[in-house]
C-alpha cells in the first residue's frame, strides 16, 4: 500500500484519469474530490461491504429455508 500525506488543495493522480484532491480537512475527517471518467466506477467501501453481508444473510436464510423444506 502505497501511504501519501496531502495538504489541503494538493492532489494526487492515478493513471492519466483519475485525480484525488483533498478539499477540505477538519476533526479528523478529511473531504475528497475524485475526477474520474465516466466509465470508472466510484463507490465507498462500506457500501459494497454492507451489500456483500446483506447477500451473505440472504443466501444464508435461504439455504435455511431449504434444510427445512427437505
């Protein structure tokens, strides 16, 4: 993992689309502005991890359902 310490309006790039620019930080949480093309998807991590469980929690109930149908 590559560890980066950024100021206020300083920016790093990925590839040739990609910038991440830090726009604001204050008590601890730090705000970012991503620039991406449009076909490059951007999603927090918390939400795929939360989507993940919810999926996980599913298929669980439904392998739980079966057992009892058999």
């Amino acid at each position: 993992m590559l560890v980066l310490k950024r100021n206020k309006g300083e920016s790093i790039l990925i590839g040739d689309g990609i910038e991440i620019k830090v726009l604001e930080c204050s008590n601890g949480i730090v705000k970012l502005g991503i620039e991406a093309p449009k076909d490059v998807k951007i999603i927090r991590k918390e939400l795929v991890v939360e989507v993940q469980n919810a999926n996980k929690e599913s298929a669980d109930n439904l392998d739980m359902l079966i057992k009892k149908i058999k």
